[in-house]
C-alpha cells in the first residue's frame, strides 16, 4: 500500500507542474492536501443574501482563497475570519464548545420546526 501511495503521490506531482505565462518560471503544486476555513460566506445555502466586512461575497473569499493555496496546511484566507478565528483560539476550549453545541442545537431546532411546518400543510 505504501508504494502505491507513494506512486500516487509521484503521479500528483508531475500532474501539477507547469508553467506560467513567463516559460523561466515553473510552478509547483504539491499534492499534500490543504483546509482553508471559512466562516460565512454570502451565499444562498448559508442565507445570507448581502456581503459584508465580516461576510465575503463568494467572489472575494475565492480570490482570497487563492492567494493562500500552498502556504499552510491550514488557513483562514479571507482578513476578516482570520482575526475572528484568532479571537475563537485564544478562548479556553470548554466556552468554545459550548457555544458551538448551542449554536447547533439551535440550528437543528429551527430545522426541526420547520421540517414540521411542512408536514402540517
């Protein structure tokens, strides 16, 4: 299995390489996956209909996801998640998760009730 994968990740590489417009520059891609994390974003699958400072247009968290390909194995691209994801990790871990399990039980209570609204018509 180790050789396959190792095989596989040789493969990657070569698939990855090209050239810019300028023939002297070669760019590199490797294949070692990346997370960047997003926050929210405007639009229609999180509601949110009109970007903000702290809201991205699916436009620009794209451009500023871009920009961050190939930098870390982890990164919060768009200027305005990174200082809130930054707030959230100096926070002690049991306040955190706390706020997320409300967060989510809320979400999910909002979901059931309107999964019920629709039965009931």
């Amino acid at each position: 299995m180790t050789g396959l994968y190792v095989n596989l990740i040789d493969v990657l590489s070569l698939m990855y390489i090209g050239a810019s417009r300028n023939e002297s520059q070669i760019v590199v891609f490797t294949p070692y996956p990346e997370l960047q994390v997003p926050l929210y974003v405007a639009t229609k699958l999180a509601k949110i209909r009109k970007a903000s400072l702290t809201v991205p247009s699916p436009e620009t968290y794209a451009a500023a996801g871009l920009k961050w390909v190939g930098y870390e194995p982890r990164c919060t691209p768009y200027w305005a998640h990174s200082i809130m994801w930054w707030f959230v990790q100096s926070l002690p871990e049991p306040i955190v998760d706390s706020f997320r399990l409300r967060s989510s039980l809320g979400i999910r209570k909002r979901g059931q009730a309107k999964d019920a609204r629709g039965k009931a018509e």
